[in-house]
C-alpha cells in the first residue's frame, strides 16, 4: 500500500473504513435508544433467572425447583372482567419440565454460535449450559434400557416397580387432596352424611382425573429436542479453541474482541463448558441411531395392517384427512408421519394399569412437533451427530421423514393450520411458534453452514418446506404485523380478550414480546443466507424486521409489557376441543372391548379409547360428522372463534421470551436489518 498511488490509498482506506463501520454497526444494532447493550442485559437476567440450588416441595410452603432449569410454570388462560385476568396472573404452578430448559440452551447455544457475544456474555453461557446438563439429561426415559436417547417431558418416579412421569408440585397437591376426599366421604358415611358427598364428589373426583392426566409416556417432541441440542454441542464442541485461530467460523472468533490475554481465557472457559456439555450429553444420549428406529415403530399409518399403525386421534383425523384422502387417490399406501408419543394403542394397554398411558389412550399428530422432530433430525444427519448418519440409510426413516415434512407444508400451503390451529398444534397454541420451528430447518439448508448430505430426500424436504414458508408462512406472517409508528410487533391471544370494570374491550398483550420475537425468527431464518439477504426477499420484510427490532430492544427488559407465552398447553382449546367432540370409528376400552358407535357419554372414562382407524371415504364422514354416530352425541367442532373460548391450563415461561428475543436481535445485529 506505502507504494500505491495516492488516489488508490484513498480507495483502500474508504474501504476499510467502510468494513470498520460496518463492524461498529453490527456490534450496536442491538443497543436501545440510551445505548444498553440490550442482548448482554437478557444473557444476564437468564442467568439470574436459572435455578441455582435445588428447593424441595414443602405443601403450601415451597415448589420443588430442579436445580439447573430455568423455570416454567402451569397457568390458566382465565379471560374476561378484572378479575379473571387477577386469577390469570395470580395462579401460576412452577413445573420442572425438561422441554422449556432444553429450549432455552438451544438458544444459548445458538446465539452463541453467532460470534456477537463479549467474553463476559459467553463465560455466563457457559456456565448456564454447565449447570443444566446433568438436570436436562436426568429426563431420559428410565422404562428403556440405557442408553436410548428418548426423553420425557416430566420427571420419572418408581412406583411399584414402573417409572412413571411424576411432576411433583402438580401431583402431590392432587393426591393430597384426593386423600382428604377419602377421608372426608367415610366421615360423612359414618354420619349418614352421604347426600352431602353426592354434591362434593365432582369436586373431589376432578382431581383424581388431573393426576391421571399427567401419567404420560415418553414422546417425540423431547427426544427431538434433546437431539436438536446434542447436534448444536457436538458443532460448537468441534470447533478450535484458541483465540489465535485464524478461522473466522471458530468458537473463539465468535467470543474474541481482542487478543489479550483474558480474552483467550475467556475463550478457553467457554469452549471447555461446551465440550465438557457435549461429554455428559454424550453418555446420556449417544445411542441416537436407536431414536430414527422408534420414530418409525410409532409412526402413524393410516393405510398400514395393524391398529398399532392406523389408529389416529379423531381430532388429528378431522385435521389432516384431505392430506389423508388426496393420499389414498395417490395411491400413497405407504404413507408414515410421525407422533407425539412414543407408544402405541397395544402397549399402552400394557402400561395403563402401571399409571403410564397416552393421553385419552390414542396417539396424535402435532405440525409443531412434526417441524420440530424434522429439524432435529435433519440438523443430526447434517451434523452426524455421533454418527446419526447411519440412522438416514434406512429407507423407512428417510420416507418418514419425507412425508411428514410434505405433510407440515401442506398445512401452511392450504392455510389449514391457520384455519385450525386448535386441532393442527396439539399442544402448541402459538402459530407464531410453529412458523419459527419451520423455520429453523429451511435455515438449516440455506443458512451460514453448507449441506454435505443433499440427497433426494433432502432436497425434497428442503424444496418443500423453503417453499412453504416463503410463499404462505410469509405472507400470513406479513399481514399478522401490526405497524405503530416505527414499531413492530406481533400478537397472539394472552390478555387480548380482557374487558375493564365497565365491560370495555382491553388489550393487554402479554405474549406480544415473545410473538415478536418468534415472529423475527421465523422470517430471518427464512429469507437470510450467511447474515445476508436473499436476492428473493419481498420488500416488506426487511422494514418489519427494522420496527420489530426496534420494538423489542425498548419493551423486552421494560416492565410495559408481561414477558409471558402460551410456549405449550394441555390439547383442549374450546368447547368442541375434546377427541369425544369428533368422529370415530373405533370405540373401546383399553382392555379390547368394543362399543357401539352410538355410545354416549355415560360410557366416558379414563379407559376409553377413541379413534379414527384407517381412511374412510369423505361423505360417509360427514354423514357422521352431520349425524348422532361417533361423537357421544357431543356437537362436532367444525369452526374455532379462537383460544379464548375457554379456560385452559398451558405452560408459560419467561426465559423462553427472553431467550427467543435474545437470539432475535443477536441475529437481526449480524445482519444489520
């Protein structure tokens, strides 16, 4: 350069400065208005926020807190007049849930992937992910032999000889109370009291169902995750950790702002945290080929040769049987998608009196954990997470796999999951989520690392989920924004149906941040490749991601809005949200006995198995969608006003908002939006 001609200095240092600039800009994006470093503040309150002492369960006392989680907790969507929304807010149940923690590391170690977060920020992740994994890998499914990487939801307890799922500040206070019912009915007995527990028994009894409602089985959605969160180790656990590495995708690059000596400290701290993760993830979990076996033993087969294949959820049925039917025209007989749970009809009449047993007896499918088992398993193929590679050469699997992806974009496609959110998310009420965990797996093939495993079932999965999500899943997000002046942001449905004192519509908002951030994921994941745009991006979208940015850096760690999420929730939405509100063609018991499909309601109990077997063709369901066969004489759900229809338990967590914002700006910085 000392030897160039005067106007070419010029043109180099215009360049420099430019690239300097450039830099100072990606590293202030994500400051607010009074320059707080705004993702440095969050990876702090998560910090803050993760249970750092294990506390018991003390009744009226103490929740028991799992040392290592961050915290969930059971609410009820109450909506109305003042008080509903008090008791909204007043009655929350800390959970200890392996599903939330995983969420949160994930996204940890994801916006630590990004090569934004100061040294200070990354030895705080670090010690985070440290302090989860031994909780997070105690969730393993103790009912398979070691070392199967299927997880469970809730924590196990052995009971007479079965492990069983067992959250105890939801259980004991049940059991605790279906005691004292006892109690009381024999003292009311013994005084010739029986009248009197006439009228209290429903009260008593709902309690006895609440605990068996929590006696599930392993499932696909915490096996995915787990998966999704040794991949995202074994990729950062890989990578050099001196800061004098010369790789720019290195773990160091993305924690080093200097070469000082504390700052390869740092490093170093850091990238041990990571491997030493991955190691305990490792004894846990490395057996993952085993997981693609029972994806495919527990999928759904709607034209397959057993009940275990072809039994559905009447609820999933209603959902999907255009996808089903078109299918069947296709001559697609070998059609597999996968399930919530990892059992079938026949073995969870093995389990059922040993107090493990699927929801309502019978197996779902659910587009937000269909995407979300997707993900992981593309990422683990990608990855060879310890060799899950292997697991792909199995043509069932790569079918499976396949077909379910076609299914998860035909409902954006048709606009049948908007249309139905209630019955297409099982489990996930916010479609704002489910759009965001699409996401993710288009920005697997498209985002800053290069696919080595493009097969046809890849390109396939890849071509039809980018499609999805670029046409439909865009545009549906695109109309949901709500512009207010330069902000940006996204609403779901918590505290949107509120009324004041005088019965005036109010507006609360209390998922708006996490909608937000979700929402910014879903459309960075979607239309960015290697922190830039896509040459394709609709003009639109890159000034909602501005104002949402915008939104969130001033709201997130401000007290205007409640940092709560309907992340997931128990399956009943409305009115017409039970499996019994559909129609069935296989009614019985668990023990084999079949009913009549003009069985009523007084043949409801815990027993009662029913389901749609295999595909029936359209108008004679709708004869029974439109006569008494089949649904109990229940009315058949064929419209949803929307989830505040009713009161229903769902899981909320604010180290979710925070971690999914936390990512969201991270992101939004790199790429300077």
């Amino acid at each position: 350069i000392n030897n160039s001609p005067p106007q070419m200095k010029l043109t180099l240092f215009f360049i420099v400065f430019c690239i300097a600039l450039l830099e100072v800009c990606c590293h202030t994006a994500a400051r607010d208005a009074d320059g707080a470093d705004v993702p440095s503040l969050l990876v702090q309150r998560l910090h803050s926020l993760q249970v750092r002492s294990e506390r018991p369960f003390i009744p009226f006392v103490s929740s028991h807190q799992q040392r290592g989680l961050w915290p969930s907790y059971v609410m009820v969507n109450f909506h109305g007049a003042p008080k509903a929304a008090a008791e909204r807010a007043k009655f929350q149940t800390f959970d200890n849930n392996m599903f939330v923690s995983n969420w949160v590391a994930q996204l940890l170690l994801e916006t630590l992937a990004l090569q934004l977060l100061n040294d200070s920020d990354g030895r705080l992740v670090g010690e985070m992910i440290d302090e989860a994994m031994p909780a997070l890998m105690s969730f393993r499914d103790q009912t398979r032999a070691p070392p199967s990487p299927v997880m469970c939801f809730w924590p196990q307890r052995l009971i007479n000889g079965t492990y069983v799922a067992y959250p105890v500040n939801l259980m004991d206070p049940s059991l605790a109370l279906l005691e004292v019912g006892r109690e009381l009915e024999r003292y009311l007995d013994q005084h010739h009291l029986h009248a009197v527990w006439e009228r209290l028994a429903p009260f008593f009894s709902s309690f006895r169902d609440t605990a068996l409602a929590f006696r599930i089985p392993a499932d696909t959605d915490d096996s995915s995750a787990n998966l999704a969160l040794g991949t995202l180790l074994q990729r950062l656990s890989s990578l050099p950790s001196s800061s004098s590495s010369s790789s720019s995708s290195s773990l160091s690059s993305s924690l080093s702002s200097s070469s000082s000596s504390s700052s390869a400290t740092a490093t170093a701290t850091v990238s041990s945290s990571i491997k030493r993760a991955f190691s305990v993830w490792n004894l846990t979990s490395y057996d993952v080929q085993a997981l693609g076996e029972e994806y495919v033993r527990y999928s759904y087969r709607p034209f397959g040769v057993g009940l275990d294949e072809r039994l559905i959820d009447p609820r999933a049925y209603y959902f999907a049987r255009e996808y089903l039917l078109e299918a069947e025209r296709a001559g697609d007989y070998d059609l597999a998608l996968l399930t919530t749970w990892l059992t079938n009809v026949s073995y969870s009449a093995q389990t059922f009196s040993q107090n493990v047993a699927m929801p309502f007896n019978v197996n779902n499918m659910d587009c937000s954990v269909l995407a979300n088992s997707i993900f992981a398993i593309v990422s683990g193929v990608q990855a060879n997470t310890v060799g899950f590679a292997t697991a792909w050469e199995k043509a069932p699997f790569r079918a499976l796999t396949n077909q379910s992806a076609a299914y998860v974009a035909w409902a954006i496609r048709s606009g049948r999951v908007a249309e139905r959110p209630d019955l297409g998310l099982t489990y996930y009420p916010s479609i704002y989520a489910f759009y965001w965990f699409v996401s993710r797996t288009v920005h697997e093939f498209n985002g800053d690392a290069s696919p080595q495993l493009l097969d046809s079932s890849m390109r396939s999965i890849n071509r039809t989920l980018t499609a999805a999500m670029r046409d439909q899943g865009t545009a549906y997000l695109v109309n949901a924004a709500v512009c207010n002046g330069t902000f940006v942001y996204w609403d779901d449905f918590l505290g949107d149906n509120d009324t004041t004192a005088d019965g005036k519509p109010l507006i609360r908002g209390q998922d708006r941040l996490f909608s937000t951030a979700v929402s910014m994921l879903a459309l960075l994941n979607t239309w960015t490749q290697s922190s830039r745009w896509i040459a394709q991006t609709p003009g639109a979208v890159p000034p909602l991601l501005r104002g949402a940015a915008l939104f969130l850096k001033s709201t997130i760690l401000s007290d205007e809005y409640e940092p709560w999420n309907a992340f997931f929730s128990g399956s009943v939405h409305s009115m017409t949200g039970l499996p019994f509100n559909y129609p069935a063609n296989h009614i019985s018991y668990i023990n084999g006995t079949i009913l009549p499909l003009n069985a009523t309601t007084d043949e409801v109990n815990p027993s009662l198995l029913a389901a749609m077997d295999g595909v029936i063709p359209e108008a004679i369901y709708q004869e029974m969608v439109n006569g008494p066969l089949g649904h109990f004489g229940l009315p058949v759900g064929t419209s949803f006003s929307g989830f505040n229809d009713i009161a229903f338990p769902f899981w909320c967590s604010p180290s979710i908002t925070y971690a999914t914002a936390l990512l969201a700006l991270t992101q939004a910085a790199r790429l300077v939006i």
